[in-house]
C-alpha cells in the first residue's frame, strides 16, 4: 500500500455486508485526495447504483453513497490496492480468477466469508507478494432492492488481520475503515476469531434449515436445542484437534446469543434453500465432515444433518 497515491480499495458484491463497509466508505470519501472506492457489481444493482448512488439505511439515517466507479469490467476497473471480497463463499474463487489482471503485485485482500478455511482455498490465486486477512463480521443487514441497503439493527463489527505477526498494513487499512465509521478491528489472532463465528453460524444455519424455524425458535424445542448443541460440540472438538483456541462456554454463550435475534430473524442458508438459490451447504457443512475425517473425529450430527437437507431439498444433491 503506497502512501504516496491515492489508494484504490475494491468491494466486490454490493449485497448486505458489501453494500454497507462499501457504502460507508463511499460516503465518507467522496472527492477525497487519497482514496478511491470502486464497487465490483453488474445487472439491476450496477444499474441502480450508477443511476442514483447506492442508498444505505443505518441508524435511522439514510444515506446516498457516490463510489469512484460501478462496474464489473476488469477493463475499467484498472488496478487495485485493496480488495473487499463479500461474495458468497462459492463466488470467491470467480472474482480471483476474473479480477486476477487487476491484482496489484502487493494487493491486501479481506474476506468476510463465512467459512474456516478460506486461505488455504484462496492462496493459490493470490500474487505472490499478497497480503490475505481473513476476516468475520457481525452485522444485520440485507438488499432492500437493487441500489438500497438495510442496515437492520444492533453494532456492525469487523474483525480482520493475520495470524501471528503483527501486518503494517492491518493498522493502516483499519483507520481507513474506522475513519468511515466502520467499526473495524485488526487483530493478529483472526484463526481464532473466524472459528468463534463459525461455531455460531454453522449449526444455527443447518437447525434453522432442517427445522424451518427463526433463530430464537431453536430454543423453544427440545430437538432443535438439542441438534443445535450437538453441533456445536463437534465443532469444538474439531477446532481442538486443529489448535484453534476457543472459550471452554462457546455452547453456552452461542444459546445466549440466539436469545438476542428478533423472531422473524432467518439464517441466509435457511432463505437461500427456501428461494432454490445456491448454497454454502460446501463450507458449512461439507468441509467439516470432510476435515473431521482427517482428524479421525466422529461427526454423526454433521452427517445427519446433511442427510436430512438432501432429502428436503433436491437442489442439495446436485453439489455432491
């Protein structure tokens, strides 16, 4: 990151996560010296957006967010300093490959995906003096319609950095983003701080899907709390065989978090299997049954869980 220049920052998807780090970044650095904000979209949302700016709702303010540039062409994109990835897991490896011209030899990317194991997927396309921060984010926010973003409720919070050593470059990119407003924090722990999030995500987005039931509904049976538990504990016991350190009370603490969602509150898994949409069934369920098997931990929650999604949902079968 040359501080010499202005910094090109990409977000690619402009859905609930990238509309609102993208937005508040537009927004905050409109006709700026130093910072170019360019969103990677295409159809109705590029169209909307370079019609009348991306609209994003958060705190009862509304705000009209201007990038640099809307687009989904490598051509006029030209080249990037940071890129933003908040696809779906199963698009990442796509923006890699059809943004690879655009990398510049020394880019910092972030993901915000939902998923353990995004770096050893992601390495193989990154040049070869890249920098890549996992990253996980808590936030209720959603596509109102094409061009405008929902920011739901409660804090947004991200966490981004690198495992070990301290990066320059996390400091440097985390007050470009809290200077936007964006509560982000660099960490050099972020093994960790991805796999709490995932032990969350996971079982909830596969007992909301089985059950077709609310967060907080999960709760209010015993099979489903019991389902959701059982989850939850393969999980740690699989995050014990890696090393990933972790509270000793996750399976308390993500029961009191379910407590905290409003009752219509549905994971994205749940809606994507309700709309006939693709799924990240891979990276919520696959992988960890996979990994497990490498560890020789037994997954049978896991693996029932999957069993009974397939036999709900044809579309499931067709990624095996």
């Amino acid at each position: 990151m040359n501080d010499t220049k202005k910094t090109r920052i990409a977000i690619a998807g402009i859905g609930g996560i990238g509309g609102y780090i993208g937005g508040k970044l537009a927004y905050h650095y409109l006709n700026t010296e130093n910072v170019e904000i360019i969103f990677i979209a295409r159809g109705e949302i590029a169209a909307a957006i370079n019609k009348n700016g991306l609209w994003l709702d958060s705190n009862d303010t509304s705000y009209q967010c201007i990038p640099t540039l809307t687009s989904d062409n490598p051509s006029e994109i030209g080249i990037i300093d940071i890129l933003i990835v908040c696809t779906k897991t199963f698009s990442v490896e796509e923006i890699f490959i059809k943004y690879a011209v655009n990398l510049s030899s020394d880019v910092t990317i972030i993901t915000t995906q939902n998923t353990v194991n995004g770096k050893e997927k992601l390495t193989p396309y990154l040049p070869e003096l890249a920098t890549l921060m996992e990253g996980s984010i808590y936030i209720a926010s959603n596509i109102v319609k094409p061009g405008k973003i929902q920011h739901v409720s409660g804090p947004a919070k991200l966490f981004f950095g690198t495992e070990g050593e301290s990066n320059s470059k996390g400091h440097k990119i985390a007050k470009i983003l809290n200077d936007a407003g964006i509560n982000a924090t660099y960490t050099t722990n972020i093994n960790s701080v991805v796999w709490k999030k995932f032990m969350f995500v996971s079982p909830a987005a596969i007992v909301t899907a089985i059950f077709e039931i609310t967060f907080s509904e999960i709760l209010e049976t015993t099979k489903s709390e019991y389902l959701f538990i059982n989850l939850t504990s393969e999980l740690m016991q699989l995050a014990a065989a890696k090393k990933i350190a972790f509270d000793d009370n996750t399976v308390l603490n993500n029961m009191n978090l379910l407590l905290n969602f409003k009752r219509h509150g549905k994971s994205s898994f749940q809606l994507d299997l309700e709309k006939n949409k693709q799924t990240e069934v891979d990276s919520l369920i696959k992988y960890v049954i996979e990994e497990a098997k490498l560890f020789q931990i037994p997954t049978p929650h896991f693996e029932s869980g999957l069993t009974q999604l397939i036999e709900k949902h044809n579309t499931l079968s067709n990624s095996f």
